[in-house]
C-alpha cells in the first residue's frame, strides 16, 4: 500500500505552544519570575523561569 501526497514533517514545524501550567499542573498565564513548563503541540514540554 503507497499513500500519494504525504509529506514528512519535522518535530519543529508543528510546534505550537498549547498552554502553560505551574508546577501543580494548574494552566496559568506567562508570568516573569516563576518556574512554568510551556507544552506544544507536538508532545514537548519546556522548563522555563522568565527574567
């Protein structure tokens, strides 16, 4: 079986950032200054502290 007209995507070209949460999982707004993990569209999830 052969599919005609797919592409293959790279993980980068359809990351889209989701949502973030806080370290209990709460969905939040960005905030500077506090630990929040940022989880995208495919799968990943960041660690961030914005300064």
């Amino acid at each position: 079986m052969s599919f005609v007209g797919v592409e293959k995507f790279t993980k980068d070209e359809f990351k889209e950032l989701i949502m973030v949460v806080d370290a209990l999982g709460r969905k939040v707004e960005v905030k500077r200054g506090l630990l929040q993990f940022y989880i995208y569209s495919d799968g990943s999830v960041e660690k961030r502290v914005l300064r």
